[in-house]
C-alpha cells in the first residue's frame, strides 16, 4: 500500500508541475519583483509552526524504496535530472514543457507556492508557450475570459494525463533525497517534503467551483505616466474572493471548466489512494 502511495505522490508531483505551467502558460497577475527564494508568510493555506525542530513525520515516503533507489542526496543533480526525465517521459515533452537545469529546487518551490499567493516565475520548471491571454466582451471595465484560451492549455494538460505514473514513481523515489534536500534548503528545516504534497492536494481539491461561465476580469490598476506596453499580463480576476484565492486554486480556474475537471478528476484519484495506502 505504501508503494501505491509513492506512486500517486510523484504523479501528484507532475500534476502540480503541470499547473505551475499552466500558471506560466496564461498572464501574471500583477507585476512584482521576481524573488531567489520563496518566503513563508502565515496563511490559511500552510500549515501550523511545527512545535518542535523535528516533528513527526506524516506521509514518510518507505525508507526501504527510497535506500534502494540509491540517489545521492548532495551534489550536482542536474545532468542525472536531465537524463532520467527523458527516459522516464521522452525526449520531445521534455524539451518542449520542462526546465531541466536545477529542477530539484524549481520543484519544491512550485509544489510549496501553489498553495500561497503568488510564485516566482523564474523559478518555476516549466517552458512557456507562444500566445496571449485575451478577453471578449464585457460590460464597462470587466471582461470576460476568451473561451479560445483553454486551447492554448490542452497539450499540457493531455500530457499530464496521460503519463504513466509507474514510472512517475520510479523517478520520484530515486531523486526523494534531492527532492528534501533542496526542500529544507529554500527554508523548510526539519519539514518534510511529502506532507507539504498532501497538504497541497487536499488545498487544491478545495478550489471552489465558480458561477457558470468563465469569471469576469478587470485589468489591474497602474499608477504612473508610463503606459503599459504588454496589457495582457495585467488582468485580475474581478470578484475579490476569487483574486484572494492562491496561485494553485486561481489556477484552477483560469484553465476552464473542462481542464478543471480533467485536473481535479486526478487529484481526487491520487488522494483516494493516499486514504487507501494510509489504512
């Protein structure tokens, strides 16, 4: 059961790999100083100050997979990175979706951010792609969210579904070891990687479902005399609740209804048999 685990988590892991693609793949909400590392302010979204330096460990990954995998736990991961993702996934989605170059840590830190309000767009591990969010319509300054932009999403979101997520697991449980260590190093100490996944699967699967139709969004205000060159990376969403919601659920409903589903139908799978390996 516990291998069963493992494998919902690291294909969890491609999952929210994916989202942080799709994330790069639409419009930056607001511009903002790009950040090395991510900061950890208190949200609803993250979990209580653990009370020791230590804390048990919730969703520990068998340490008996893990030891035999054999991946060393320091050193230069990327070329190991770059030649194992193209085994596992092929060449051609490799290139074309993913950033390869200190990919541990890219990783972790898009994980750790879907669950907060914004995410640093140099460090996620994913390519963007050519085109523009655009709107139609409206009323006065809200507009609605073109229905042509989920297009632009659905080669991602075909490949997420349809990797194999066996062999998800193999790389997952080899590279675990790089994956805490640059876990720890952006500021978790102490934490444990896997539990942050579960926290995020869960925070994900509680994106609230909008009013039918794509919600309304309003370019986002700019002070100063120096007009705006690239409009289309400024919208927001024009309901305040939604525009609260972090990175990850906001996510969740830019893609549309159709990859929503796609998206939560896997989540929800993984999580069963999270439950299932837990029993």
């Amino acid at each position: 059961m516990k291998r069963n685990w493992i494998i919902a988590t690291a294909a969890f892991v491609l999952v929210a790999l994916g989202l942080g693609g799709l994330y790069m793949w639409q419009y930056r909400m607001r511009p903002v100083q790009v950040a090395e590392a991510p900061s950890a302010p208190a949200s609803a979204a993250e979990p209580a100050a653990p009370a020791a330096s230590e804390p048990a460990i919730r969703h520990p990954v068998e340490a008996s997979l893990a030891a035999s995998a054999a991946a060393p736990a320091s050193g230069d991961a990327a070329p190991q990175w770059n030649a194992l993702l193209i085994d596992t996934f092929g060449k051609s989605p490799v290139l074309r979706f993913l950033h390869t170059d200190d990919f541990s840590r890219r990783l972790v830190v898009t994980v750790d951010n879907l669950a907060r309000g914004h995410a640093a767009p140099s460090l996620w591990p994913v390519q963007t792609t050519p085109g523009r969010f655009s709107v139609s319509g409206g009323d006065g300054e809200l507009r609605n969210i073109n229905p042509a932009n989920a297009g632009r999403y659905t080669p991602l979101v075909q490949w997420i579904a349809s990797v194999d997520a066996k062999q998800a697991a193999a790389l997952y449980v080899r590279m675990y070891p790089q994956l805490q260590r640059a876990y720890e190093e952006v500021g978790y100490p102490g934490r444990y990687f896997n539990d942050r996944v579960v926290e995020v699967i869960d925070h994900l699967l509680a994106t609230p479902d909008p009013a039918p139709g794509a919600p309304l969004v309003q370019l986002t205000e700019v002070k100063g005399s120096v007009p705006s060159t690239q409009p289309w990376l400024r919208y927001e969403f024009a309901d305040p609740q939604l525009q609260s919601l972090s990175s990850g659920q906001r996510i969740m409903l830019r893609v549309g209804a159709q990859h929503r589903q796609v998206l939560k139908a896997k989540l929800a799978e993984l999580r069963r048999q999270i439950v299932a390996a837990n029993r």
